[in-house]
C-alpha cells in the first residue's frame, strides 16, 4: 500500500431518532440517503439505528476522501456515497468519485442501541 487514509465518525442513535420525529425527516433522508438506502434502514426493526450507521459510515468516508484531496475541492456530498450491505452483510461502498482501478475502500460499521461508529479505509 502505498497511500492510505483512514476516516472514523461517531453518531448518536437518539440525535438521529430525534431528527425521524421532527417534520425535518423527509428534507434530512433525501439530503442524506439514496432512495435505495432509506428502503434498507426503514425494512429493519429500529431504523435509527441503521440510519446512524450509515450516516457514520457517509461522514467517516467523507473524511478519508478529503484527507486525499487539496482544499480547493469541494466536499463529497453525502448522496454520492451509497452504502448498503452485500449478500453476507458487509457494507459496501458505492461512490461516485471513488474510481475502482484508482483506490479501494474498506468500510466497517458497528453500533449499540445509543450509538454508531464507523471506520473508512482508503488505499491505492
């Protein structure tokens, strides 16, 4: 490996509880998720907490790509990050202006019922 970044965030499963309350809920998902990850996170039993993990995961893999690049790009909007699970539950990363040949991303989620955390890994 010759460059890496690595990126980690951590989110409140209330703070993003709170947000699905509020009458801010429809302009936060479809700011935030794609259409096909608010479906995941809405077919699990306590979608907050899924919704906090992926928001983690988003914010973790934005910090990994900006350590990459000048400051004169601008910020990966978090729709260009697209993560769901694979066959064996894994996340994986779909990412606009992550061009497979270029880098490889690795991504893990993890979470409680009061918070989630997630770790991006960047190499090439």
């Amino acid at each position: 490996m010759d460059d890496v970044s690595v990126g980690t965030d951590l989110v409140s499963v209330q703070r993003i509880q709170s947000i699905l309350n509020s009458p801010q809920k429809t302009r936060f998902l479809d700011r935030v998720f794609t259409p096909a990850e608010q479906q995941y996170c809405n077919n699990k039993a306590n979608p907050a907490v899924h919704y906090a993990g992926r928001f983690a995961a988003k914010e973790a893999v934005r910090k990994a790509w900006m350590s990459r690049r000048s400051q004169a790009e601008e910020v990966l909007p978090f729709r260009h990050i697209e993560i769901l699970p694979l066959e064996n539950g894994a996340p994986q990363v779909t990412m606009e202006l992550l061009p497979p040949t270029e880098n490889r991303l690795v991504l893990s989620i993890s979470h409680t019922e009061e918070f989630a955390v997630a770790t991006a890994i960047i190499y090439s």
